[in-house]
C-alpha cells in the first residue's frame, strides 16, 4: 500500500509571501506533483498545519486546490487550524462522536488510525481522554493487525530545545497505550518543519519538513532561524505481510542535472 504524507501547508491569504516563499503556489505544484508520478497511491494524508491562521477564507482556497487532487485524502488539524472552520469547509471530514476529527481507514489487512491533538488557541499538542478513549477502542477493533498513527505533533522529545516544548503534551499517556496494545508498526508526524526518524517506546517514527520553511537544526541552543529548504512530501510504502514500512522524501520542486548511470554522461543542464 502506498501512503502520500503531506504536512505542515501554512495557507495564509492569496499573493502572501513567507519566508520568501507562495505557499498558495507552492501547494498546486505539490499537489500537480503527486497527481503526475504517485495517483496509484491509496490515500493523502495532510498531517496538520493546513492554514496559517485558520481563516475561512485560507479554508476555502485548500478546498479548492484539492479538488485537483486526483487520490483520496484525509485532513488532520494542527495547532495553527480552528476545528470548528475546517470542518465547516469540508463538512464530509470524519470526526468521531465528540466532534474531534479523528477516523480510521481500515483496509481490511491494517488500520490507520488519525488522531486530532489540537488544543485551541495553544501550540503545543493534546491527547484529552475523550480522544485516548477514542484510540484505545479503535486499537482494540483492530484485533491485533498492524496499525499506524498519524497526528500533528510529535510524541517525542527530538532534541530541539525550541520546538520538543512545544510537542505532544503528556505523551507518555498515549505511549502507554500503544506499547499496551502492542501492534503500533509506525508513528507519523509533522510539526516540527524538519526530517527526522528514530524509535520511542520500541515504535518507529517519521515526521515530514513539509512544504514551509526548515527550522535551523539547532540541538544546543534554541534558535529562530528558519531556512528555505526545498519542500517536501512523503511517500509511505507499507508492506504489513512482512512488518515493513518504508519512507521516502521527495523534494518535488528541485530540478538537479541528470547523468546517465552507465556512461556517467550529462544529459540535462
């Protein structure tokens, strides 16, 4: 099965630059990109921060881009979105019965599982006890097959002085439960505006740079730099038969000169 992670879009108003970049054109390309080399994929998951401020408007401009999207997609909230105008734009979004938008896509062989830990008006993440309760019902339907986790924010400390307090509150509350039940194989995430991988609680995890800016990797200090990096997505190839998944980052807008491999000859500019 392949998994398209999209994170971390930040649309703000029309023509609005960051960090130098048009986050509104930035999206079409990513989007054209992932249309033209991977519309095989099962599903895209947009992992949070899908607008800079929450504004209806910002809202409207993401529906409509998405409607170019050709695979099928899933819309988590980060600490940047407000609940209550993405689901009055894409009113077929699953919430479950408290309202949070968290579902599942259950494939019959795995379970995928999408967590909602946005705290209002805060930037750190929250996993309340309605949505844990959620969880841990949802895991154990899953009756033991593989299943993988997507939210915003990342469960684990990455070493970061200026973003790890600003990650999952109490995420030991949510480690627990998925190290209890023992079928967790991956653990996917935004957030943090950079590429990283590691393990907690014996689960593997990733998380997406996404298509804004990077944050300067800055492990002894905390910094306010950003970089403007190439932006990216991920393609997630999950092979649940044989316990393997596989993460590649794709930096859709760069253009490098191409060798040929055999005769180590230049074939573009």
């Amino acid at each position: 099965m392949k998994i398209i992670q999209v994170t971390d879009v930040h649309l703000g108003r029309q023509g609005e630059r960051r960090f130098g970049a048009d986050l509104h054109q930035r999206l079409d390309q990513c989007i054209a990109h992932i249309n033209a080399h991977h519309a095989d994929a099962a599903l895209c998951v947009f992992t949070g921060d899908l607008t800079e401020t929450g504004a209806p408007r910002s809202y409207a401009d993401l529906r409509a881009a998405l409607t170019t999207l050709s695979v099928p997609y899933r819309l988590l909230p980060g600490n940047h979105d407000r609940r209550a105008n993405l689901i009055a734009a894409f009113p077929d979004v699953p919430v479950d019965e408290n309202g949070f938008v968290q579902s599942v896509h259950d494939t019959g062989n795995e379970v995928l599982l999408f967590l909602d830990c946005l705290a209002e008006g805060r930037i750190e993440g929250e996993l309340c006890e309605r949505r844990l309760a959620w969880l841990e019902a949802r895991l154990e339907q899953s009756g033991g097959r593989p299943a993988y986790i997507f939210l915003h924010h990342p469960p684990v400390a990455l070493g970061l002085p200026q973003l790890d307090p600003l990650a999952l509150q109490q995420p030991d509350r949510l480690l627990g439960l998925l190290r209890a039940h023992g079928n967790v194989r991956h653990i996917f995430f935004g957030h943090v505006h950079r590429d990283i991988a590691g393990t907690v609680a014996g689960i593997p995890f990733s998380a997406q740079r996404g298509l804004h800016a990077r944050f300067e990797l800055a492990l002894e200090r905390s910094s306010e730099i950003v970089e403007q990096a190439p932006p990216s997505y991920a393609v997630i190839l999950i092979d649940s038969a044989n316990v393997c998944v596989v993460v590649h980052g794709c930096d859709f807008i760069e253009q490098w000169p191409i060798y040929s491999a055999e005769t180590g000859e230049r074939i573009t500019a």
